[in-house]
C-alpha cells in the first residue's frame, strides 16, 4: 500500500473538494488510521522523553528525602504477640501432624 503524500498534504490544507467527503474508501481510512498512529506514537515519544530527563535532572517529581526519627521504632509488646500467635499455630500444626487418624474406606 503506497501512501499519496501529495492527498494528504491537500487535505490538511483544506484543498480537498466537498465530494470527497461522502465518499468511502478503505484505502483513505487505512491512511488516515496509519497516519494519526504515526503521530501519536512520535508525541508520546517526544512527551515521555521530556519527562525523562526532567525527571533525570530533578526539576520535576522532586522527593525529599525523609529522616527516620522517633516514630519508627517497633513496639515489642505487639511483636511479642504475633509471635507467640504464630507459635501456637505452629505448635497446632505439629499436633496434627503427629495425630494422624485413620478412616477406613467405607466403599470397600
């Protein structure tokens, strides 16, 4: 499929004619699609570039780095508690394990 640069030029200048319009061609839709594609692709490009490298120098986006202070310590009452709650379901687990029970195959 060969694009006509010289239709498309016209038709971004305004210098296509009114009958033009109502005429449906899978050829100029395929253009139009292919086209706007191109566009798209090179503006997000461009935009994901410019972002980049604002984002590379700082200017943007700009993070403060926090300091660890008082508010970070790890409460051991609380610790303290979940560990022994995972104890106890490890000392349930072994417990079931040790018990296994039997069941005889009723359709037998």
């Amino acid at each position: 499929m060969k694009i006509d640069f010289k239709s498309l030029r016209k038709i971004f200048r305004g210098e296509f004619h009114k009958s033009h319009l109502h005429v449906i061609s899978p050829e100029q839709d395929w253009k139009f699609i292919v086209l706007s594609f191109f566009v798209l692709a090179l503006l997000l490009g461009a935009l994901s570039t410019f972002l980049f490298f604002k984002i590379n120098k700082g200017e943007i986006f700009n993070t403060e780095q926090k300091v660890q202070g008082e508010g970070s310590r790890i409460d051991s009452q609380k610790l303290s508690e979940t560990v022994g709650r995972f104890e106890a379901k490890k000392a349930n687990l072994l417990e079931f394990e040790q018990n296994k029970k039997s069941f005889p195959d009723p359709s037998l």
